[in-house]
C-alpha cells in the first residue's frame, strides 16, 4: 500500500480523546490489516500510531506513523532526581504535500514521561509514493539525528539541538501522558 493510500484510510479515524486510544486503536488496527499486514503486527502498530495520536499536540495535522526509538540511556543529575532519556519520531504530513519527521527526545521518571527536553523537526526523504511497508521497516529517524550511542549519555550532533520553543508552547504532557510505560515501550521495530 502506498502512503498516500494510507493517509487516505486516515482522514476519517479522529484523534483520540484524550487518554482513551481504544477506539482510535481499533480503527488504525482495521486500517493496518487493509494494507497486509498480520493481526498482530497490524495490533502493534495501531498501538503505537494511537499514542501519537494522543501525544500530538497540534490540532490541525496528526501523525501518520509513530517510530519509538530503543535505545535509552539514564542519568543522574547531581541536583536532580534520577531519570530515563527516551526518542519518537513521528511521520507529519504537510500542507504541500511534503512530509516532516518530528522528532522528540523526552525525559522519563516514575514510568510516566514528565518533560520533553528537544525537538526537531526535519524534511523527511519521503513521498505520497513510497510503500507503507519502506516506512515501516525504516529505522527510527532519531537514530540519524542522534549519535548512535547505547550505555553511555547521548551526545547532540553540534547543529541538532532544538529548544522546547519550538512548539510555541510547551506541549501538555501533564493531560497528555497518564500512561504506564510499559504501555508505551511496546516492540520498537515490529515486523523485524
């Protein structure tokens, strides 16, 4: 299936209220399944395209795929509590007809993600022409824009930090992100 196909399927599945992916979740799940995929792989990434979803902050776009980075690293501030760095990279499309990957680096603590650190939105090397199935096998885009670092903290390439302003405000993480962690750190690369 072509991405513009899918976008497509899209147009009608609404945000989800906030919180409350159940419904979205199922409608994405029936979307997947259209375009091949198994149930559970399917499952799997409505799951991850609901949170988007819900974690969006900008009413007039939504995302079209979700890419949860796997690699985390933890640090221990010496004036601050103890917490987890986290990447996603959500798939935007715009106005023209282009595509930007946005792409988050977050900060965990206490299973909930309680601040979001950088942002940066890039061009991204896609088009309504590319398959659903490239851009589900695709590496997260954070792997790019990050140094590929695993056990030690995560060092910005010099031309990539981005403040929380970009947004124009910060994003509303305290109605926005009531859920586990273990809900959010779902198969980063299912299907692989």
């Amino acid at each position: 299936m072509l991405l513009k196909m899918f976008e497509q399927e899209l147009q009608d599945i609404a945000q989800p209220a906030r919180n409350d992916r159940d419904d979205c979740e199922g409608r994405l799940l029936s979307a997947f399944e259209k375009s091949g995929l198994a149930h559970d792989e399917a499952a799997q990434h409505a799951r991850h395209l609901a949170l988007a979803m819900d974690l969006w902050p900008h009413g007039d776009s939504k995302p079209l795929y979700l890419w949860i980075d796997d690699r985390l690293t933890y640090r221990s501030p010496s004036d601050a509590l103890p917490y987890d760095i986290g990447f996603a990279s959500f798939l935007i499309a715009q106005p023209d007809g282009s595509y930007l990957f946005s792409i988050w680096e977050f900060a965990e603590r206490n299973d909930r993600i309680n601040l979001l650190d950088h942002h940066q939105d890039l061009p991204a090397p896609i088009s309504q022409q590319t398959t659903l199935e490239d851009i589900l096998q695709a590496k997260p885009p954070s792997h790019q824009l990050y140094q590929d670092l695993r056990f030690v903290p995560f060092n910005y390439k010099p031309d990539t930090i981005a403040p929380l302003e970009a947004f124009d405000a910060p994003p509303d993480f305290s109605a926005q992100s009531r859920f586990q962690k273990k809900y959010f750190r779902i198969d980063p690369a299912p299907g692989r």
